[in-house]
C-alpha cells in the first residue's frame, strides 16, 4: 500500500520548515524559519502514524486541537479496569445512539470471548491493563477530515501532565456502520450487530490499547496490532474451512461492508486487502494453544506488514527528493513470471561510470534467471553493489525488493557460501527489530563469482549521506569468527578502524543530496534515539552490530530508521562483543550532534577523547538557538549538552557495555528529553 515514496520539496518542504517540522539553523543562504507559533510548540514533532499522507498529517496538525474534530459525534467514553468495562455517555442525538450501540456491541464481543480464555486475557491486558486510560478524561469524537481511520490524542498542561485523552475516529466510519445498522433485520443476531458496529468499535478498541507514552511507538505498535490481529480472527472467524478462514455471522457483516466499500470481491480479500491479508497470514493464531509461543511467530509477520505504512513526519520532512540520474527505470509486465525493462545507460538508474555499468550487465542475466530483474543500483559497497529489483520469484515477499551482489573474492568461495548461509540465520534471530532492515533470501550465482542477499527495499538514503560525513567514517571491520579475547584487543581493533577512515573517501565520488535542513534539535534527538534503540534491541537478541557506523543505516524517505549489512553482525559472547558497537555508536553520535558545524577531523578526534572539549564545543557553538524558550523552562542548553556529553563519555568509556541498565536508563532520559522539548500532544495513528 505504501511501497511509493512521499516527496517533500516545494511549497510543503517550506510549509513544513515555517511550522517547526523542518531544521532551525539553515545555512547562511536560506532564511530562519520563524519561531514556532503556539500551536506548533503543542505538536509533537515526532509523529509517528502508520496511515495517510505526510501533506495531510501536517495539515491536520496545524489546525487548533479545538478545531480538530467536527461535531457529529461527541461521547464519553467510562473505563472501569476494576471490573473490566466500558461504558459510554453520548451529548448529542445521534452520540446518545451510538452509546448505546457500542455498549451493546462491546457486551457481546465480552461474551463472545468467555469460552476464549487466552484470547480474552490478552484482550483485557491490551485495553484494561493500559492504566493511561484511567489518567485523563476519555473522549470519543468524529472527524471527517482524519488523515487517517482513527488516532488517540493527549493534551497536556503547562506542567507537562496529561489532562484530556481523546480519541477520533473517521466520520465515514460512523456512516457506515449507520448503513449496516438500518439494514438489520428486527430479529438480527448479537453477533450480526457486532458485526454492524465493528467498523467504529474495532477502531475505538485498538486506540485504547495505545500507552500516552510509548517508549518506541513502531515496537509498540507491532505488539498492538499482533494482539488485535488476534482478538479479531477470534470475533470474525471460527477457524478454517476448506483451508480458508471460516467467517462468523460478524465476520460475514465486516467482510461483505469492506467488500463494497473497496469494490473487490469477497473471494479476494484475503490476497489484495492488506488487514484480511494479514488475518489470512496470522490464522495459525485461531489455535488457542500455546498462543505464547506463538506471538513471535506473529510479531514477524506483523512488522512486515507495517514496514511500508511508517511515517515519521518529522525526519520524512528532511528526506531529500531521489535525484533524476538515480530514479529506477520503468518496467512492463511480460506475463506472469517475466517484466521488460530499458538497457542500462550511463547517468541514469544510478550508474555512475563504465565500473557500474559493466557490474550491471555481469549480473542482470544471472539475477532475472533466479526471478529477480534489475531496474535501478541503489548504492556501492567495498566489495559489490546493490540493486533494486522487481520480484517475480517469490509471492511471499514484496514485489519490490533490494538486491545485495558481492564479487567473492580469488580463494575465498567457501567462506562465501558459509557467509550466504550464516547471514541467513542472523536475519532470522533479527527479524523481529524493526530497526534492522529484513533478508529475505541469500545463495550464490551460477557461473558467476558472485553471492546475492535479497533485501527489503528501503528508499532513501545513508545516513553519512544525509548529514555529510561520507567518506570520513571509520573503515569497516569483520564479523569475528569467535568471542573477543580482551578489552586490550577490541581497543586496538577500534583505534585500527578509526585509524583506516581515510581509505573510505571513495565513497564521496556517490555521496547523493543531504538532509534539506539542517536538524532541529527535537529531530536530532528523534534519530539519536533511534540510533540508540536500535543498537540496545540487536544486543537485546543476541547480536553484535561491529561496524556500527552512519554508512551502515539507511532513513527511508517516511523517515524510518534502518540498520544494513548484516554481514558483520555477530552472536554475543560475552560483554566484550558489545564494546565496539559503543565505542563506534560515541563517534556516529558525535558527527549527528555536530551536524555541518564545519568540525575538522582533527577536531572531532579531539572531542571524542575528552569530555570537557566536547562540553565547550557544544556551549560556545551551540547550534540549537535557547532551549528554554522552546520548552517552557523545562530543558536548558546547558542540562541538555551535559546529558550528550554523558552519552558520548559513556559509549566511549565502555560503560554502556558493561551496564545494561544505564544503557536503557539513558535511552528513556533521551527520550523524556525530547518530549520535554517538544511540549508534544501524542498522536498516535
């Protein structure tokens, strides 16, 4: 649904800029935006969503939170965790309707699931064991405008403390769930009606599983919508017949309402419609026993199917547009297994010079024969390139993927071909991260001297590209063949990388556009943060990320963080493993606060050696204009420059490595941080 990219530039890049959600300190050659209104300083920057466009979101956002809903259906939502109840009050005609509407169909989804004890037990965990729900004032509210199909919403005072939690959902839905309504026959089922009232309730019910302050919304999310995949193929379906899902009378309501509304057949739900799609994919979880276990399983699915709907407004808004000489080429169908595609030229479809282009025609042929044709190269690597790729192999992959193809080097084809196959198992044991980019698939050529990853698709950009440290990052290090022997020896082999930067200068020659804007401090914290995360749940899961550098992590252009090249990825040993993905995570981090400051090298070596430099660096350069203004007297330059100093020191130090829970602890003192500065409503789509 989301596989095209979301371009920023023209008048909603600088409409973006003027409200907050782009940089605050251009370049000398583009004026400031102006400072923040006070409507903007109430918008959460960080808005993650996983529906709608960038354009209308920000459009949503901008308007006043009293102006944001429109009337037709205003209630009070009751929660009661004590007795595991809702309750709802209407304060028009037709809200005191649908309180009772949805007070009859949540009776019977609560009878539905007494013979369902696993299923009702995570149901009850997600809606009545979220206590943000019993913090404010529930409201439910219509809104014909909603970027998306529904979205929970917390205002807060001027203490920073919730004090209204509402949540809206799309007029359109109301209206047809009034449609199925007028329609019921006068001797119409419980079920029937659930079934009637589901295109509103379903929506009501998964916004209330939302925590106000989730520590990473995309984790949350996944966990979310895998416990509400599982409650409703328990409410729709009633298992399997003829290895099809087997719907309930409500089932049979929510399928033939989405059916006409989408204009496709019932018999192809389960192929084209994305939700029935994942039902469909999930429906081993209709097997109450051992549902546990099973969740895993689910959650892998279920990120796959949220990848391509993330967006995250804020670092979507300083994503370059793709520039023409690197846009892929078109592509037409051939029949069922075959497309043809334009010959690859010079300047075009990302190919530099005669090397690219000599590359591409080595393998094209040996790539299409596996299923897999080239339309455009993505980007170069020491040792190989990578493509991208329309799938005709595989219907349980996306149709566009990536396409990793690395020459195997004169005596080394055994330790490719263990390399295809290891790298198979580290993406098994990371595929849960949604913060690691996905392998789907890894062999070798035939005939060719070379070994193929194919790779989720992500469009947009390094990291060392976007804020302009390309070519000046460490050189990569290998994945070790077993534990690390000593702290002495993973300092030596740091200080070795580090000391090898210069020979990684030939990537400038394909350094692409950088961010539009230079980052706000919100937006910095926003990647940091997801920086941080993304090392803390790789290590959560066993691995090792060792060449741990800007180059190594792609932002797609919805703003998604994702770390590449698996093939350095490691098992965990001991705490040893973990100390050069610290001591690599104080260098990226440093260049990511330091953004085109115009640091020298030199500089930043010395800063990263001595905590009181870094301390004068920021306070006598601080590039983030006064925090204080910005946040209410909540945050300061100076509290905000000694926690990255701390930071830095303590990935630098190896103290991180060897302490957990500081890690985490300093991860949520990042994330409070930023939340403090952003004086956020939390939208949560």
């Amino acid at each position: 649904m989301w596989e095209s990219s979301c371009s920023m530039a023209g008048p909603l890049s600088q409409f973006m800029a003027a409200i907050g959600l782009g940089g605050q300190d251009d370049s000398p050659q583009t004026p400031l935006p102006p400072r923040p209104t006070r409507t903007d300083i109430f918008t959460e920057r960080s808005t993650t969503v996983f529906a709608g466009t960038a354009e209308d979101w920000v459009t949503y956002l901008q308007r006043d939170w009293d102006q944001r809903f429109d009337g037709q259906i205003a209630l009070a939502i009751y929660f009661d965790a004590n007795r595991r109840m809702l309750g709802f009050e209407g304060f028009n005609e037709r809200s005191i309707r649908w309180a009772t509407w949805l007070g009859k169909a949540f009776g019977t989804l609560r009878k539905r699931l007494e013979d369902k004890p696993a299923v009702e037990r995570v149901f009850d965990d997600m809606i009545f064991g979220n206590m943000s729900n019993a913090a404010t004032p529930l409201r439910l509210l219509s809104e014909a405008k909603l970027p998306g199909e529904a979205t929970r919403e917390v205002r807060v005072d001027d203490g920073f403390s919730p004090t209204e939690t509402r949540i809206l959902v799309r007029t359109r839905a109301f209206d047809l769930a009034e449609g199925l309504i007028k329609d019921l026959p006068g001797n119409a089922k419980p079920m029937e009606w659930l079934g009637s009232v589901w295109p509103v309730l379903q929506r009501v019910l998964l916004q209330l599983a939302y925590p106000s302050y989730p520590r990473d919304r995309f984790i949350e999310r996944i966990e979310i919508t895998t416990q509400w995949a599982l409650v409703n193929l328990h409410v729709l379906y009633g298992g399997k017949k003829d290895g099809k899902l087997d719907p309930t009378k409500a089932g049979d309501v929510y399928e033939a309402l989405i059916s006409r509304r989408e204009r496709m057949e019932r018999k192809f739900l389960y192929q084209r419609h994305p939700f029935f799609r994942l039902l469909s994919d999930l429906s081993f979880l209709l097997n109450e026993r051992g549902i546990e276990n099973l969740m895993e399983m689910a959650q892998v699915v279920v990120r796959d199917y949220l990848d391509s709907r993330y967006l995250r407004l804020s670092i979507a808004g300083l994503m370059p547009k793709t520039p023409d000489w690197m846009k892929p080429m078109s592509y037409d169908w051939k029949g069922k297994n075959k497309v043809r595609t334009s010959n690859p030229r010079k300047e075009h479809y990302g190919i530099l010079d005669d090397e690219d282009l000599e590359a591409w025609n080595k393998v094209q042929k040996p790539l299409a024969d596996i299923g897999y044709f080239i339309i455009g190269q993505l980007g170069m690597g020491q040792f190989g390139r990578v493509y991208e790729a329309v799938n005709v192999a595989n219907g349980n992959i996306p149709a566009r993927v990536a396409v990793k193809v690395d020459r195997i080097r004169k005596g080394h084809k055994k330790e490719a071909i263990l390399a295809a196959e290891t790298i198979m198992s580290t993406a098994h044991g990371l595929s849960r991260s949604p913060h690691v980019i996905r392998v789907f698939d890894a062999g070798n050529l035939k005939k060719e001297r070379y070994t193929y990853h194919i790779l989720q698709l992500v469009e947009g950009d390094t990291l060392d590209n976007l804020i302009g440290v390309t070519g000046t990052e460490h050189a990569s290090i290998l994945r070790p063949d077993t534990a690390r022997s000593s702290e002495v020896a993973v300092r030596e082999e740091f200080l070795a990388a580090v000391g090898a930067s210069e020979g990684e200068r030939w990537r400038k020659a394909r350094q692409a556009h950088p961010f539009l804007y230079k980052p706000a401090i919100t937006q910095m914290l926003d990647l940091l943060t997801s920086k941080a995360l993304w090392v803390e749940e790789v290590h959560e899961v066993g691995y090792a990320v060792n060449d741990l550098k800007n180059g190594n992590v792609m932002i797609n252009r919805r703003g998604q963080f994702k770390g590449i090249d698996l093939d350095s990825y490691s098992p965990i040993f001991s705490k040893l493993d973990k100390l050069p993905d610290f001591f690599f995570l104080a260098i990226s981090a440093l260049q990511l606060v330091t953004h085109r400051a115009g640091t020298s090298t030199s500089g930043l070596k010395a800063m990263i050696t001595d905590p009181n430099a870094l301390t004068r660096y920021l306070l006598e350069t601080w590039p983030y204009k006064d925090l204080s203004i910005q946040s209410d007297g909540r945050v300061s330059n100076a509290e905000m420059a000694a926690f990255l100093v701390s930071f830095i020191e303590n990935c630098r130090s190896g103290h991180f490595a060897a302490e957990h829970d500081a890690f985490s602890e300093a991860i949520d003192r990042l994330i409070f941080l930023k939340r403090s500065l952003a004086r956020e409503e939390i939208i949560l789509e």
